[in-house]
C-alpha cells in the first residue's frame, strides 16, 4: 500500500518503511507526526481525495533536522563593477514512514 502525503508544499509517495527529506518540520527529533492522505493506493485501485481522504492519514517519526549543500549564487552588476557571493542551505527534517492508516 501507498499513500501521497503533502507537506512543505510538496506531494510525497510513501510506502511503510521509507525514509525522505521533507522541509524543515517544526517538532523535536524522535517526536512522531501525522500527515492527512491526499490518495491512497494499492493492488485494488486507488482512493482520491477531495482533498483529502476521510480517515486516512500515515504516521511518521521525525530522525533528524538537519542543513543541506549550500547553493552559490553569483550577483554581477555590468555597469557599477559590484560583484557579490551569496549562498543558501536549506533547512529539512528526516522522517521515517511508521504506518498508513485507512
């Protein structure tokens, strides 16, 4: 069984067991958390959401918050000379998919 979760502004699949990179979620490590299910999935068919699915939701412990490669950015001006070095790590947390629940 599958499920699409949304979080951070991002649709995830997730199956039992997985473990992703999600944005930064505001809770301490080793604490759990729920998502609501947009669909679910399985050998039978599918269930959609409007826009979630009564009932259904998968659980989730939160391993670690962590910083990811920073990107360059590069600012050049043409005219004035003026250049600048900038860059941007983003924050995540790191989950592990516990159980989908109908």
């Amino acid at each position: 069984m599958y499920a699409i979760i949304k979080t951070g502004g991002k649709q995830y699949k997730v199956q039992t067991g997985d473990v992703l990179t999600v944005e930064r979620l505001d809770v301490e490590a080793g604490s759990k958390v729920t998502f609501d299910c947009l669909m679910l999935g399985d050998e039978k068919g599918s269930t959609f959401g409007t826009p979630t699915v009564a009932g259904a939701s998968v659980e989730a412990t939160v391993l670690e918050h962590g910083k990811g490669k920073k990107v360059q950015l590069a600012i050049y001006k043409k005219m004035n000379g003026h250049h600048r070095a900038q860059g941007h790590r983003q924050p995540y947390s790191k989950i592990k998919i516990d159980a989908i629940k109908k």
